[in-house]
C-alpha cells in the first residue's frame, strides 16, 4: 500500500475500503507484537509475588506461576515469593518498601484493602514498579490490574447452589471469611448475602469469619458461633479451613446437607474424594497468574495487556474433579 493510503486509514479518512482498513489494522498488530518480542528477548524480568494466604494455598500458586513460565518467552520472568500465613498491614507495607528500596520489575500482591497498603502501593507505581493485585482486588489503589476470579460473582453463584440444594424447611446458613479485610472473600460475602437474601429471604446467616483460612484459629472461630445456633443447614466457606470447620460442625452434631468451598488446595481435594464437601467453586490459577505477569510486561512495553483478567468459575464435585489433579497429589 501506499504511504497515503496508510495515511487515509490512521487518520479514519474517507474512500478507503473495509479490506484495506483491516489490512492496516493486522499489520499494525503485528507490528507491536514483534517489537514486544524484541524487546523482551534475552531480558530477565524479575517480579516480586507478595502474599497473605494459608501454606497450602501459596504453594498451589507457585507451582501454578512455575508451569507458565514458559508461555511467557522470549521473556524470562524470574518470580520472588514472599509468603506469610498472617502478615499484618505494617508487615506487608515493611515488605512492599523493602522491593521499593531494591527494585523490581514489578509485584504480584495478595494482601489485605487498608489505606496503608494503598499508600505502599503508590509509592511503589511512582519508582515505576508495576503491581497486579491476585486473588483479591484493592480497588481504590494505584495498581496496574486484577488477575483473579470475579469473586462477586462466585458468591452470587454460590447463593444460587445453595437455595437449589437446600430443602424448603431448613433456615440456618454458616458462612466463613479468612478475613473481612480482603476485598475479594468479602466480595464474595457480599454477593452470597444479597443474592440468597432475594432467593430465599427465610434463610438466617451466621458468620464464623476472622480465622485466616488456618484450620486451628477457624475450627475455634466455628466452635464459638455454633454454641449459640440451631441445626446448619449449609455451609459457605470463602476462605479455607474446612477440615476444622467439619470437625467443629461433627462435634456439635450439626453437619450440614450441603457445603460449598472455594479452591482446589490439597485440603479440599481430599475432602471432595471423601465426598464430605458438596461442591467447590474453582478458578485455573495458572491462567490468573499468566494474566498477571502478562500485565507487568505489558508495562514494560513487552506484548500486550490481556483483554481480560477475570477467571471463569467452574463447579468441581466429587464427580469430575479436574484430570491434572490425580490422585497421588500433595
């Protein structure tokens, strides 16, 4: 083509064909993706992953961010895990000035909403240091991007579930947070509460949240919420800690008919085969965390941003459990 067609179609001018439009949007596309590719050739890229979660979440994530290493060449992403079951805000913000301080290419956060870590946040965009929240959003912060499930969307599915799953005489629902603090989980609080509010407004909810998805300080946060409750009818556990919570629910005589968890942790693989959750809503990791460092090198001017960051939720019952999960995984 000629420079002044090029010139027509950049500048939206009349008199210029459909085909011919399109042609200059490919090779334009193309164009940018090859410059990317440049770029990134050779570069390693090293990206700070910061997480509150309990061990056996963080240890899926990291095996999830070393699978798709690969998918990101010419590019080599070099992750650096900092990982804590508890990390208060004046921990993780000690964390985040410490990268600050270093540097990096950018950082993968999983952490609690506060206006400290806001702050952290923003310091760290104005060195030029990317952050992509994980899992659980901070939405009023200065980062780049989300890569997680639409956790508002989980809790309205799994209200959904629950109202077709109870019977109609039963009135009791137990639901569990790690912690009130991360966006995502109360997302999904928020979303079950007010969808099964409009489906079954009978139904009375008890809160057993504030354990931090740890088997030991939830199954006590239970206990102490069921000494006060009649028969559990369901259960919606947001952040973890299922095998306490069924302990705890055991002990009082109170198991309920359905159970509806989140993730596919080595934990609830377990207690899926034994048929002791109902359903787990799940999200492939590996596609978050793909997404994320995708973010980061779009930052930096190495390929695109993704069109989307959100995961699709998928059911997982004792019936179809994913086939990458076998048996003989820890």
């Amino acid at each position: 083509m000629s420079t002044a067609t090029v010139d027509r179609v950049l500048n939206n001018r009349a008199h210029v064909s459909p085909q011919t439009r399109r042609r200059v949007s490919d090779a334009i596309e193309e164009l940018a993706q090859q410059e990317g590719q440049l770029a990134a050739k050779g570069r390693r890229i090293f990206v700070d992953v910061v997480m509150e979660a309990p061990r056996r979440f963080s240890r899926e994530v990291q095996q999830a961010s070393e699978n798709v290493l690969s998918d990101l060449k010419p590019a080599a992403i070099r992750p650096r895990f900092t990982v804590s079951e508890t990390m208060s805000p004046e921990e993780c913000i000690s964390i985040l000035n410490r990268i600050k301080k270093r540097g990096s290419q950018g950082v993968c956060l999983k952490a609690r909403d506060t206006p400290g870590i806001r702050k952290a946040i923003a310091q760290l965009i104005e060195k030029k240091i990317p952050v992509v929240t994980i899992f659980t959003d901070i939405p009023g912060s200065s980062r780049i991007a989300y890569a997680g499930l639409n956790n508002a969307s989980a809790g309205k599915t799994a209200a959904y579930l629950m109202q077709n799953l109870l019977g109609p005489d039963t009135n009791t629902v137990l639901t569990t947070l790690s912690q009130h603090a991360f966006q995502g989980e109360e997302d999904r609080y928020q979303g079950f509460r007010s969808e099964l509010a409009r489906l079954r407004p009978d139904l009375h909810l008890i809160d057993a949240s504030g354990g931090g998805g740890l088997n030991p300080n939830t199954g006590k946060e239970v206990a102490e919420k069921l000494q006060s409750s009649g028969q559990v009818a369901g259960v919606y556990s947001m952040g973890g800690g299922n095998i306490a919570i069924l302990k705890a629910l055991e002990s009082a005589g109170k198991l309920p008919s359905v159970f509806i968890a989140h993730d596919l942790d080595e934990d609830n693989l377990a207690l899926l085969r034994e048929e002791r959750l109902t359903l787990v809503l799940y999200h492939d990791l590996r596609s978050d965390m793909l997404g994320a460092f995708r973010h980061v090198l779009a930052f930096h001017g190495m390929g695109e941003r993704p069109s989307t960051s959100m995961s699709d939720i998928q059911i997982v019952t004792p019936r179809n459990i994913p086939g990458t999960y076998s048996t003989t995984q820890t």
